[in-house]
C-alpha cells in the first residue's frame, strides 16, 4: 500500500518534486533598506505622482548618465518631508523646487527632500531632481537590474536599460514602487549624434543640440510604471505596419538593427498580428492605443517595456530555439514576442502594487502563451501546452512573496501560476464565460494598480464561487494539495484534499475508466465518494487539468 503511494506521487511529480514537496521558505532577514525600498511610509504617501519629464544625457563611451527628472505631483496629506528613490552610487547633484535649492539627506537608495513650508492636502505642485554618474551596469539582463552597454555586429555603441524587481532608481530618479504610477511621461534621451534613441510612446521630436548630441523626446500619454520606462540606443532602421483592432486602427513599430532588417519583415510578420488577434480575443482591446505598439531589438533577451518590448530572441521560434513546454507546441512560435507582449496586458496595464503579488503579472502572461497556442491550434494543443509548462516547476518555495521589502516570490509564479488559472478555467466549467472573466479584469482594473487580493476576489465574484482557499494554496505553501482516495471492505469510498490551507475545497473531476468525468467537491474532512461504481482499480481523477497531488488506497 504505501509502494503504491510513492508510485503514484513519482508518476504525477517528478522526482525534483518530490524531493523539493516539503521545503519550507527560509526564514529571511530584512534591512531598513528593505523596507525604505518597498515600503509605504508616509514620506511616500503623501503625494501621488502624476507626471515626470525624465531628460537624461546618456555617454556611452563613459558608460555614465547625467540628466534631470521633473516630478510633478498631487499632495494627498499635508507634508514638509517625502522620499524618492536614487541608487547611492549615482549622485544627487541638486534638488530643485521653486527656483531653489531645498536640502536632501541620502540613507541607502533612498532620498528624503525638506521643502521650505509645509505643501497642503490637494496642493498640484512639482520639483526637479538633478544627477549624475555610472549606473550599476546589468551583467545578466534582464535577470539582473541595470544598463546593457554592448556593441552591435559593426562595432557601433548598443545600450539599453533592463531594471525590473531592482528597481528604475538604478537610473534614474524616480518614486520606485508600483503602487504610484505617473498619468502620463515624457522621456527626453539625449545620445551621440548618429545613434538614435527608442523608449515608450511616441516620438515627438528630434533636436540637435549642436555639441555632438541629438534629443529624442517621446511622449507617453498613458499611465506607465517605473521599470517599464526605457531607453533603447543604438543604430535603428524603422519600419511600420497597422492592426486593425478592436478599438480601431493600432500602429505598429518595428526598430532593428539593419543587418536584421530583412528578417524581421518576414518573422515580425508571423508572430505580432497574431498575437494581438488572441490577446484581444481572451484579454480586451490592447491597452494603450494612444502610445502604439513596437518591438524594439534590444542586446539583451527582452523585456515587456509598455508600448515598447524588447526583443532578443535572435528572430528565433521558441525560447531561443527550444520549446520551454516539451509538448512540441511552443516551438513554433516566439515566445518573447508573444509573453513580453502579453505583459501589455498583465504587468502593465494592470500592475500589481508590490512585487510580492507578481504573480498577477507572471501567472497570467504565462497562461497567456496557452492560450494564444489555443487560438492558433486549438483547446487541445492549449491544454498540452500549459500541462507541459509542469515540467519547469519546481516547488521549492510559495509563489507570494514578503510584502513591504520589495522581494518577488519563486519564479514558480510563472509556470505554477498558468496552471492555477487554468485550473480555475476548469473549474468554472464554461469556456465563454471564462473569456469574459479575463477580459473584464482588463475593463475592471484599467490602468489601475491592484493587489492579489483585489484579483482574486473579482475571479471569485465572476465566477460565483469563493477561490480564495484554493489560491491561498498555490500562493502561499510550497507543497500541492494531494487528493486522497481511500477503498475499504467494510465502509464505502471516503476522500479528501490533504492541504495546507483548512477547509481546502477545490473542485476536481473524477471518473470510474471510461465514463464521463463528473465534478466532486472534497474538503479536508474525510466524506463518501459521490462516484457510483469507483473501485480501487478503475477509479480516475483529471491530473492533465488539474495539478495535484493523488493517493489511492
């Protein structure tokens, strides 16, 4: 009996599963420059940004900045104290508000500004910070925060920036936490003439500035957060198209390297219309008309910078050629362009306000690769793709991260969370009224910051029943619920959820072999098994839709 246990759990996990099932997260110590970065203090409360005008010098050959950022903001309380965010090894130059120079003090990355009088509840007001320096130089982008100074094949300058989870303060002024997004931007980049600069929106003007450097000034009319703001540097040829999309006509813009311009016509032309036809279709109207859509290359492997994605999946199917999923259907298409992209949607027009929560951006993008394999070859492939996403979860650690300390949860909040929703899409048991869930979270969030919780109880709501145990499980423990199964010669069939969370009551399909799969809805109290004719030998629980654990005895 309890070989029959282990077999079934190794069949179902794995053995990196099983033998990772019961770790715990460790225990983690936190800093003042923790909580300083991921905090909600009231020196970071008490103004709602609104509008910044970032104005930034960029030398490539010194790999050093220099600029200005305008802040420009509502008071929400009156206050003579706030705080913004600059990392220590670039220099706060000067601090400007009103003409004058008002004193700052520096703890860790963050700067605390003292204004001459106090600045009143519903006040518009604004300052300006100066800087300068080297910015922390990314070593693997986008996996670790910074700049990218690379040369491209012909030797000429390629710079880019790549800062989510560390942080836009990395390089630039700026309130760094999410849960406080300007309404609108304006990025001004100026760079070595002969080089071009590409970040989010629109491109409003180019200057010459007739001391060897050009301005590119883009403007963003949409509400944008901090790591999505980009720079994007280098020797760029420019071509267009249209997608006619639900809101009307979306301009498409594609920035390359000419050595990849022919090849990008051909490969953009695969992939993007597509992927704007299912997002639109399971996800609403692409959310950020106003400032278009491009695909900028970038020497690094991508990033979903709104309005303008990073590419550097090398004009390859896959992920850099390999199907991240093994079940064959992820390799033919690209998976930068169409997960980065899916973050147009999730991760940047609805923004978690911690990171703790990125799953909300993760999961869902995640899934969103899914589903976009559905539209293009139907449910079935859809669903043998999110099965095969299993095999790169490892269980190790819970998806929810620690709030308030600006710390991400495990990377299982891509995989493990695609296979959450889509356990939530089975559960609810109607494929359209599903697709309208999804696209009312856009409708319902629009531009908005949220968190985890805010989502959840919307599924919840749409789907008309309570998710939250069952979120709670896959959120915040490591280890899967396991459905227990028990035959016995003097008692009927009982089962069970063994799970973390109490009164864990997930529904799940089951089967006796070869009949139709009905829904039973176990709790964590031992209860008779509503399957007429289930026997030790033919009795069948969904693990293809359900990621769980199974014992049967």
């Amino acid at each position: 009996m309890l070989l029959k246990k282990a077999l079934l759990l190794a069949a179902l996990w794995g053995p990196a599963q099983l033998a990772s099932a019961q770790l715990m997260q460790p225990k983690l110590a936190f800093t003042r420059a923790d909580t300083l970065r991921g905090g909600q203090p009231a020196a970071r409360t008490c103004y709602d940004i609104k509008y910044y005008h970032l104005d930034v010098r960029l030398d490539p050959a010194q790999q050093s900045v220099s600029g200005s950022n305008l802040f420009r903001f509502a008071a929400t309380q009156d206050f003579t104290r706030l705080q913004f965010d600059l990392f220590a090894n670039l220099a706060v130059d000067k601090v400007l508000y009103r003409g004058q120079s008002v004193p700052f003090v520096r703890e860790a990355n963050a700067v605390f500004v003292t204004f001459p009088q106090a600045i009143k509840k519903g006040a518009q007001d604004e300052f300006t910070v100066q800087y300068s320096g080297k910015p922390t130089v990314a070593k693997k982008a986008p996996w670790d925060g910074g700049l990218v100074f690379a040369k491209d094949a012909q030797g000429a300058p390629w710079v880019a920036s790549a800062c989510q989870g560390v942080g836009a303060s990395i390089w630039w002024p700026t309130k760094d936490q999410q849960a406080d997004e300007v309404d609108s931007m304006l990025i001004s980049i100026s760079v070595p003439t002969g080089l071009q600069d590409v970040s989010n929106g629109r491109l409003r003007r180019v200057t010459d500035l007739k001391d060897g450097y050009t301005r590119f000034d883009w403007a963003v009319r949409n509400p944008i957060n901090n790591y999505d703001v980009a720079l994007n540097v280098g020797h760029y040829t420019h071509f267009s198209d249209t997608y006619a999309g639900e809101k009307g006509p979306l301009t498409l813009d594609y920035w390359v390297l000419p050595a990849n311009l022919a090849k990008a016509k051909t490969h953009f032309a695969a992939n993007v219309k597509p992927m704007l036809k299912s997002m639109e279709h399971w996800f609403g109207p692409y959310p950020f008309y106003e400032d278009g859509y491009k695909l900028v290359d970038a020497p690094h492997l991508g990033m979903e910078h709104q309005s303008a994605v990073a590419y550097g999946n090398k004009y390859l199917n896959g992920y850099l050629g390999s199907d991240r999923s093994g079940s064959g259907w992820g390799a033919t298409w690209d998976f930068i362009i169409i997960h980065e992209s899916g973050h147009e949607w999730f991760g940047n027009n609805i923004t978690s306000k911690d990171i703790a929560d990125m799953w909300v951006h993760e999961g869902f993008t995640c899934y969103s690769e899914a589903l976009f394999v559905e539209s293009q070859f139907g449910k079935p492939a859809g669903q043998a793709y999110v099965h095969g996403q299993r095999q790169n979860i490892q269980n190790a650690a819970p998806i929810l991260g620690p709030y308030g300390v600006n710390k991400e949860g495990s990377g299982d909040m891509y995989d493990k969370g695609s296979n959450l929703l889509n356990m939530v899409r089975t559960v609810v048991n109607d494929d359209e009224k599903w697709r309208q869930m999804l696209r009312g979270l856009g409708k319902t969030f629009y531009h908005q910051t949220v968190t985890g919780d805010q989502v959840i109880a919307y599924l919840s709501k749409e789907s008309g029943r309570d998710l939250t145990k069952i979120f709670a499980q896959y959120l915040q423990y490591s280890t899967l619920p396991i459905l227990e199964v028990r035959f016995s010669k003097t008692q009927p069939p009982m089962c069970r959820w063994q799970a973390s969370v109490p009164g864990f009551d997930l529904p799940v399909r089951v089967r006796t072999k070869g009949g139709e799969y009905r829904f039973l809805t176990p709790t964590t109290k031992w209860a008779p098994l509503a399957l007429p004719g289930a026997t030790l030998e033919n009795v069948e629980v969904d693990t293809f839709n359900y990621y769980i654990g199974v014992l049967v005895e």
